[in-house]
C-alpha cells in the first residue's frame, strides 16, 4: 500500500480587475512545506506594508510591488 502526500492548489485570477486580460498564478505545495510557506508570505506582507487583512485591490500600488519583489527573491 503506497502513502500518497497530501498536494495543495492555489490559484488566483484577475480577469476582473485587468479589464479581461487574463493572469493566472498557481503554486503548487506539497505538504510539508505547506506551513512554512504560509508563515513566510505572512511575514512578508507585514514588512511590505501589505497586512494580513487587506484585499489586494486596496493595496497601494507601492506596497504591491514590495510584496512581489520580496516574495519573488525570497527563498
């Protein structure tokens, strides 16, 4: 009997807020990682000025991009 891991799927659209155009991000995590991810990208929309509580869209456009590049170079 094989063990199968646990796979979490996220996936974000914004073909509302682009005006049609469409962006799709997916990530897939296995479960292991799962946490640690979570608990870093909290940390990191805290040091981007993001918050854990904002929608994106009522993100300002600075914090938006700190978000990113920080999430993007972290490892």
């Amino acid at each position: 009997m094989t063990k199968h891991s646990k796979l979490y799927v996220y996936v974000d659209e914004s073909v509302q807020d682009t005006n049609g155009q469409l962006f799709v991000v997916v990530t897939v995590i296995s479960d292991a990682a799962r946490d640690e991810l979570i608990e870093s990208l909290q940390k990191i929309e805290t040091s981007s000025g993001k918050g854990h509580h904002r929608k994106w869209m009522k993100t300002r456009e600075k914090e938006r991009i700190a978000y990113l590049e920080e999430a993007l170079t972290s490892q």
